[in-house]
C-alpha cells in the first residue's frame, strides 16, 4: 500500500510548487465531494516506494472559516486520515506559519515539516537552524527549496520514516492553565475512542462545544466535557478562550523561534517592497495595470509593430500553414482510397475543418496565457486585486470578487466555482452573474478571426476594445444591479501579497500543457461533433433529402428565421451569423468551428474551412467592419458556454435568479451590440 500524504501550509507558502515538483505535473485535478474547491492528487516514487500526495488547500488555521479551512479539516482528521502530514513552512514569515504547525502537532497523525524559501529569508537577514527547530517541536524540520527542488529527496525519505511512527498528539496551550482542561478532556474523548482526542480537546475549548459536533458521546462524558470547558473560560482573559489559545500558541512559538530562528539584522527595504512602491501607487497603479494588459494583448494579436512582425501573428501563421499541409494530404489520401465524395468532405470540411479553424488560434492563446501565467507567478496578480479593490467597491461590488473575475478570462467554470469564498450571498451571486462578461479563452478565436477580417492593420487595439466593453459593461452593471437590488454593507477584504518571485519554465510549462490538453481534448470531442454535425444539418433539409444549396437546409432555415432578429445589426443575409451563435451555447469555440463548415461549404481547397479563407470570405464585401464588430460583442456578451450554465444554475441561489441572469445576458448583448454596430457605422462611415 503507497504512504499517504497531505501537503499543508498557508497560502502562497510554496506549496502548490512543491506539490509540482513531486509529481512532474502529472496530477489529477477534480473536485472536493459536495463542494468546488479544487482536489489535487498526484505520486512519487522513492526506493521502489511509492507516496500518494494530495495537495491540500492553503489554509492559515484549522478552524472551519472557509471552505477550504473546512476541506482541510475534515481531511486531515476525517474518517480517510492521512499516513503523513508534510506540513510546507515559509521561511520568510515563520512565526506565522507555524501557528498552524501548533494545531497539526495536536492530531496523532505523523508530521514532516518543509521549510521553504530559505534563500528568501537570508536576503531578510533571517538564519534558522532545522535542527534546534526540530529537537524544539519533536519532528522532523528539513529545509527546501520548491523552485529550485533543494532538499526534495531528503524531505521524502523523512516522510518516508515518519510514516512508521506512531505518534500520539500533544498541546501547546501552556497558557491560563488551558493544557490542563486539553489533558481532562483528551482523556475523556480517548475513553470514548475518539480519534485525534487532543486537537479535539483543543478545538472544544477554542471553539465550544460544536467542535465535538460529530462525535458521539455519551451523557455523562458530555457533561464532565462541558463542565472542563466551563472551567477554563474562568482561567482565560474577559471569558474568551479562543483569544487565550491564540496567545498560548503565539507565545510557544516564540519560545520555539527564539534558540532556532535568528534575525541577523535590522530588516531593510526589499526589491520586493521599493517595486510595490510603484506597482501598487495610488496614482500610478491602475495606468501601470492597464499598459502591462494592453501590451500583452498587442504582442499577443496584433501583426506587426512599426515593421516588426509579432510573436502571435508568426506563431498563428506558421499553425495554419502547418494545418493547410495536413489537411491537403489527408484530401490526397482520402481521393486515393476512393473515399466516396460525401464522406471525403465530411471529414475535410466538416470534422478536420472545423477543428483545423479553431486549432489555428491555440498557439495565440496560449501567448497570452504564458503572459498571464507569468504575472501570476510573480506575484504582480495579487497588487492587481489590491490596485483594483477601491474600483470594485465603488461599483458595489465585493473586493473578494476581483479573483473570480480574474479567472474569468481564463474560463468561467472554474471563475464561478471561486465565488464560493463570497460569504453574503447577494455579492456571490452578483459575481456570478458578472463573470461571463470578462471574456474567456474561448471567445478568442472569434475575435482573432473577425478582427483579422476587418481589422488586420490593428487587431492588438481591437482586442483591447472588446475586452475593456466586457469589463466596462460588468462594472456598469454592477453599479445598477448593486444599487437597486443588492443594497448593503460591503465585506471587508483581506489578502496577503506575496514577494514578487522569479517565474520557473517548470511551472509555467505545466500551466501551458494543461491548458494545451484542455484545448486539445475539448478540440477532439466537442469541437468535432459541433463540426459534423454542422456539416450535416447544413447539407440536408427537414425532409431529410440532401441540397446543393446550404440555404436551404435546416441549418439555413433556421439561421434566415433568426436573421430577422440581427437585421439591424447589418447582418444581410448572412444566416450563417445567428447559426454560429447558437453553436456557441454548446462551446464557444464552435463558432467558429461552424463558420469554417459553413463558410468552407463546396470548396475545392482543403484549406477553405480555415480561418484565413472564413476572414477572406467575411471582408469580401458580405458584411461591413461594424457589423463584424457588432457579432465580435454579441458573443461577449450573450449567456455563456454550456458547462458555466450548468456550474451556474448550481451555484446560484434560486432558478429565479438564474434566469433573471439568462435574460438580462441577452438583452445586454443585444443592446449594446445594437449601440456598437451603429457608432462603429457613424466612425468607420459605412
């Protein structure tokens, strides 16, 4: 049987690093059970052992505050207890750290502590000694380094040792008498055959008799717990035990720290805090925030600057070339084969077109998802929720709300799921409702294949545009929905800023391979289904005969009977549009999927299902620049994909709220797509 292990430390403390390191990146990622908090798991082999890790999420304590404080918990001394705890320690702020340290030593459950970024904490002028450390706390204390995987092989063969111990739990309330009423009551609990007896004891004391709501005891241990916990409130300062414990535990770590951990000078000004003196400036902050996302987005989409060719623009040529090889000898092979024509052309223009129209754009995104994956590492994400707080908050929106909304432009399933942390559910469900509208990964191939139609000389300011109507139009509705139907106090928002750190090509390398994978799988599923069946609606009519002329087959009569809805938008006879739309309820990546099928229908080339020709065919004259334009904010704007529907309904309060958000999607999109169709007409005088 592999040991089990749980990786457990605060937040931003290295551990999801060192989670990285351990397991190549090859972890599964899935759900807790009756919550979305993210389960990581992964496994590492040492001396033909194996160890099962789970990486736990980063909590400061043990009580149940938060989901993830909860998940932890429950794990940790659930019913599925864990061999081993590797509890991840940051060397830059130990003394914190290690309050949570104090609570894990209460289970009896075996611990190894990882003490990271020591490098960190020399250019602080902090020394600490593992071994004082470890001789203090009575385990195992062993240094690391997650970025630079120092000490990874030693730290593994510890948890390998401690695995074979068995460890009985100890407190360190030493303070206002309190470890004696832990020994009663851990005697007490241990007679019942509670696991674990005393971190109970602890957590009944700190948190009353609720602590213990799971377990069942009989009368009259009940009454003697209850009659210790009476006891001690008389010890602890104003009754307030909880207060008193915190104390305890503060007071012992010092106690620890003081031989172990040594400051050898006065702390001085980091690089880390002279950047954050501009980086997070009241003036300068937001203008600072703005530039960085404009450049990526023009390094990202546009063609060319002042003459020179960008990253994006050479990337995404060289895919669709690629693409336009492969699809030109499979054509070959099929014609060799003696494919019959229906069939040739399903797999050409319907699955492998559809497909190839969206693979072309993979390499864009994942520019800027390296861009943005990077920002994240850094730790310049964090000073751009601290930044952006006071603007949230004068919309009325919840300053917890910025990092849901921050994911939402990678994808809005995971977005909506981080609303969880919004305790009031009014601002939760006021987040959800926003998220859709900052645009994820998904949208981008429509953008890049409307904006290169339409916009080739300025694709980078196009981008900006969209994405600042998406964000322009979720502040705005805030400010309305907040002030008419969510009228209250705003919640208080408290986050750590991390020291900016150097990014790793490990990390990021494994941010872009999952995110290729997704694309990829989502590519070779969904993507080709919305493809085929495309090309087959498009190619037979309701009576099920087959037609020469698309427009006449279901697909264009129910596209020309929804155009009557986009006339004014400029749409023409362009029914291909509102059929593009619709597909994109099922993903948005088949929109454009289904415009290579329709727009590539009877072509000869096998690159006519490819963006580049779909761009050729939409500015030949077909549609005006602000109709495109106006198509590009409809579907910003319109509801979601299928699976953020799904997690939405979910998560909102009530059906009622759900469709209220469904109708008010729709008429956003509508109406302001109406509003840009008819600026962008006046200015671009079409």
């Amino acid at each position: 049987m592999p040991v089990k292990a749980v990786l457990v430390g605060n937040p931003n403390c290295g551990k999801s690093t060192l989670f990285n390191v351990l397991t190549g990146g090859n972890a599964h990622v899935g759900n807790w059970p009756g919550v979305t908090v993210e389960r990581r798991q992964g496994k590492y082999k040492i001396k033909n052992e194996e160890i099962s890790l789970i990486d736990l999420p980063g909590i400061y304590s043990l009580s149940p505050y938060s989901p993830e404080e909860d998940i932890a918990r429950q794990h940790i001394v659930g019913s599925d207890t864990p061999d081993v705890i590797i509890n991840i320690v940051d060397a830059t702020a130990i003394e914190r750290s290690l309050y949570l340290t104090t609570e894990l030593m209460e289970t009896d459950i075996p611990i190894v502590i990882a003490i990271n970024m020591m490098d960190a904490a020399k250019k602080h002028g902090i020394s600490i000694s593992t071994e004082k450390l470890s001789k203090k706390l009575g385990v195992e204390v062993i240094a690391i380094s997650a970025v630079k995987g120092r000490g990874i092989n030693e730290l593994m063969k510890a948890v390998l040792r401690a695995a074979r111990l068995n460890r009985i739990g100890v407190s360190t309330l030493y303070e206002y008498n309190l470890n004696k009423y832990v020994k009663s009551i851990s005697q007490l609990l241990k007679s019942e055959g509670v696991k674990h007896p005393a971190y109970y004891a602890a957590k009944i004391l700190e948190e009353g008799m609720a602590a213990c709501s799971n377990i069942n005891l009989d009368s009259t241990s009940d009454l003697r717990i209850k009659s210790a916990y009476a006891a001690a409130k008389r010890y602890a300062p104003d009754g307030d035990i909880e207060t008193a414990a915190a104390i305890a535990r503060y007071n012992y770590i010092d106690e620890c720290c003081e031989t172990s951990v040594k400051k050898l000078k006065i702390y001085n000004m980091t690089a880390s805090d002279k950047a954050d003196k501009i980086f997070t400036h009241r003036l300068f902050g937001i203008p600072i925030f703005a530039v960085i996302m404009a450049l990526i987005f023009i390094l990202t989409f546009s063609s060319s600057i002042f003459g020179l060719p960008m990253p994006g623009a050479l990337l995404h040529s060289a895919v669709e070339g690629g693409i336009d090889v492969c699809l030109n000898a499979l054509r070959s092979i099929l014609a060799k084969i003696g494919t019959a024509y229906w069939l040739e052309s399903l797999i050409i223009d319907g699955i492998m077109g559809g497909i190839g129209s969206v693979i072309t754009f993979m390499p864009q995104i994942l520019l800027l998802f390296f861009f943005i994956t990077i920002l994240e590492s850094s730790g310049y994400m964090a000073r751009a929720a601290f930044i952006m707080d006071g603007i949230l908050r004068k919309v009325g929106l919840s300053g917890k709300s910025f990092v849901p909304m921050l994911m939402g432009f990678g994808c809005s399933v995971p977005a909506i799921m981080a609303c969880r942390t919004i305790e009031n559910e009014k601002d939760k469900a006021l987040a959800i409702t926003l998220i859709p509208f900052m645009s994820c990964g998904a949208k981008l191939p429509i953008y890049g294949l409307f904006s290169a139609a339409f916009f080739p000389a300025h694709q980078g300011a196009v981008m900006v545009l969209i994405y600042g109507i998406g964000v322009a139009v979720a502040l705005m509705s805030a400010l309305i929905i907040k002030k008419r139907l969510f009228k209250g106090n705003d919640a208080a928002f408290i986050m750590e800023l991390p020291s900016y750190r150097m990014p790793t090509i490990r990390n990021i390398s494994i941010s872009l391979y999952e995110k290729m994978k997704h694309f990829l799988i989502k590519a070779g599923t969904i993507i080709a289904l919305a493809s085929a069946a495309a090309w087959l609606t498009q190619n037979v009519s309701f009576s099920l005969q087959m037609v020469d002329d698309p427009s006449c087959s279901m697909l264009g009569s129910i596209g020309k009977a929804m155009l009557i809805i986009f006339k004014p938008m400029g749409f023409g006879d362009n029914w291909q549009l509102p059929v593009a739309i619709l597909a994109g309820i099922i993903a948005k990546e088949a929109v454009v999927s289904t415009l290579g099928v329709l727009y590539g229908a009877g072509e000869e080339s096998a690159k006519a299902a490819l963006a580049a020709p779909i761009a050729s065919v939409l500015s030949s004259g077909i549609l005006s620049p602000a109709s495109g334009l106006a198509f590009m904010i409809f579907n910003l704007l319109a509801p979601p994909c299928s699976a953020a529907l799904a997690v939405m309904r979910r998560e909102m309060p009530s059906k009622k709220w759900f469709w209220s958000a469904m109708i008010f999607y729709i008429a956003t999109a509508y109406t302001v797509s109406l509003l840009v169709y008819a600026i962008a007409s006046v200015i671009l005088n079409v």
